[in-house]
C-alpha cells in the first residue's frame, strides 16, 4: 500500500508542475484533464501526508521512551503514542477505501426504468411509490428530476416510467437500486383484506454523454405518433410523441411527456445512449469469465434485492440483511441508511479483493 501511495503522491505532484505550465494552460482541453485528474489524486495525497505526520510522530514518541523520563512524563509519552498509533490505524483504513479503483460513471447523472412487474393494477401503484421514493431523495439531495416517459393507469399508477436524476454524485448514489422490489400489503382493491405480494422491477443506467458513445444517425430509425395520457387535447392529436429504434441492437426507446417533438427527441436520444452503453458494458461483463459479483448484488433486473412489508412497516434488503422498521420514513425518500450500507459492502468486498 505504501507504494502505491508514493506513486500517487508523485503523480500528484507532476500534474501540479503540468497545470503551471504555460504551454498546457493554454491548451485547455489538457489544462481540464490534468486539472480533473490532479483535483482526484488529492484526497488520497492529503491524508497520506497527514499519515507519514503520525508515522513521524510514533517514531519519536518511541524514541523518547527510551530515554531516562519521570515517571509523570512516561505516562504522557504513552497516552500521546497510544492516541497517535489509534490515528495510525484510521488512516490506514481511510487510505484503503481512498485506494478502491473508483467506478467512472460514479459522478454522472442517473437514468431509472421502473416497470410493475407481477401482481396488476397494485403492482402499477407500487411503481408509482417507488417512484415518489426516488424523486423525494433526489429533492432531499437538491437534484433536479425529469421524466422522460411514461405509461399510466386508470387508477394512478404505472406499468412503466422512465425518469433522470441530475446532479453531482447520483448514480454513485443509485446504482444498487437495480433489480426486483417486493411489496407486502393489502391493495386499495382488496375487499377481503388479504395480504398481497406485487413486485417492481427497477433498472438504474448512468447517462451516457455523446463523448461516452458514438451513435451513427443512420442507424437510427425515427417513428412519430400521437401522444396518450394526461396531457390536454392537443396530446392526442398532434404528432409530437417519438419512437427511436437503434437498428443494430433493436433498442426501442419512446419519449411523449413533451408536447414538443424536438424535445421528445431530445429525451428519447439521453435514454437510448444509456441503453446502448449498458448493453456494450454488460457484453464486456460477459466476455469475462471471472468477473466480480459483490456482495451487494450484480445489478442484475431478475435479482430480488428488497421487501417493503406494510403490516410490519419494515423494508429488507436481502443482499445485506438489513432490516430497518421506518417503512414510512423510506417511502418518502429517507435512503441514506441503505444507501450507505450498500456502499460499505461494497467497499468491502473491493478491499478483499485488493487483498487476495
């Protein structure tokens, strides 16, 4: 570990002496790769700094125990190296985590799918609970939330809805959202008052830019129709909604939330770009045959990852075994208890993976 820390530190300081370059201030476009790098490295190169302080320290604390102390003086001198050998253990953890290869679409915007999955109308309504769920953590975060399309139900729910997260950080935040969302409860159209169970699946993809992905207009197929659902009269009358079909892989997207086309295209060209990175990430995946499923889940769309159980008022997530009773609290969008778990396992199973 200690070598790798000498070598970012290194790094870091060879693209401080590139950003006072003259020759590469003026070409911008590497100024901003070295600056984005550079600014990176330096969480990792500030606590190592703080780190060989404390290694210092502990070496002349030892030191001074050596020499001919009172007795008043030695037990100062081993509280102050029991405090800093305590700091030496912190850091050493603090550094590793810092050392896990970071996921480069952690600091992207996000793109959610839910779809109702089994058990009807109630499965369409716990879609549109999850959908609040996410939009209330998104306003909690100061993120700015935009629907992208979407197919209603008679009784307010839905059998899909595609929206974006935008802001700093949130799919570094989402992204083990995916996979099969169970809820227990007695639906709105229960007269009998039986316990139901329904399911929601949720696909979480991080926003591909236009430098990400290089799509060739050709191969891309443009259908118009007239918009459904809420939305007024002329929704259903002028041809505004829009279809995209990437031929190549047979990606389908629609977009009709806009009564403008342009925008609708717009839309539906931010959804399709996602599409068609995940399934080029996911065939890389494939291609390997050794590759990593943590212990928070492969994100794959058929994993059950959490139950929402009503009468109990508590939420499971099975990858973790985390059970918390503040069913209410989570619905409306209290996340960060999961959320931050989720996170640690997975830092944990990266850290063992360094490790072997």
């Amino acid at each position: 570990m200690l070598g790798k820390l000498e070598s970012v530190e290194e790094k870091y300081n060879e693209l401080a002496q590139f950003l006072a370059d003259p020759e590469v201030i003026a070409d911008q476009t590497n100024w901003q790769k070295y600056a984005k790098t550079h600014a990176s490295l330096e969480p990792i190169v500030t606590t190592f700094l703080e780190y060989k302080k404390v290694i210092e320290g502990i070496e002349g604390t030892k030191e001074m125990l050596q020499d001919d102390l009172d007795k008043e003086m030695q037990e100062l001198a081993k509280m102050e190296l029991g405090d800093l050998e305590q700091q030496q253990e912190e850091l050493e953890g603090k550094l590793k985590v810092l050392l896990i290869p970071k996921d480069p679409n952690d600091e992207k915007n996000v793109i959610f799918e839910i779809r109702a999955g089994t058990g009807g109308e109630e499965a369409a309504l716990f879609a549109s609970n999850l959908f609040r769920m996410y939009t209330r953590y998104a306003e909690r975060h100061g993120w700015k939330t935009d629907i992208m399309d979407a197919n209603y139900t008679d009784i307010g729910g839905f059998r899909e809805i595609v929206f974006v997260i935008e802001g700093n950080g949130a799919y570094s935040r989402m992204k083990f959202e995916s996979g099969v969302h169970r809820v227990q409860r007695v639906p709105s159209t229960e007269s009998s008052g039986r316990i139901h169970t329904s399911a929601a699946t949720v696909a979480v993809l991080p926003e591909a830019e236009e430098v990400d992905i290089d799509i060739n207009p050709n191969d891309i197929r443009i259908d118009l129709f007239c918009a459904t659902g809420p939305g007024g009269q002329c929704v259903n009358t002028t041809q505004s909604a829009v279809r995209l079909t990437h031929v190549p892989t047979g990606i389908v997207v629609s977009c009709q939330d806009e009564k403008s086309q342009h925008k609708n295209k717009d839309k539906a060209m931010r959804v399709l770009r996602a599409r068609i990175q995940d399934k080029i990430e996911e065939e890389k995946r494939a291609e390997v045959a050794q590759a990593r499923k943590s212990q928070v889940g492969s994100g794959d769309r058929s994993e059950r990852i959490r139950t929402y159980n009503f009468p109990q008022g508590r939420v499971t997530d099975h990858r973790i075994g985390l059970t918390l009773h503040r069913l209410d609290a989570i619905l409306d969008g209290e996340l960060d208890e999961i959320i931050d778990q989720l996170n640690t396992a997975d830092q944990t199973e990266k850290l063992k993976e360094e490790v072997e």
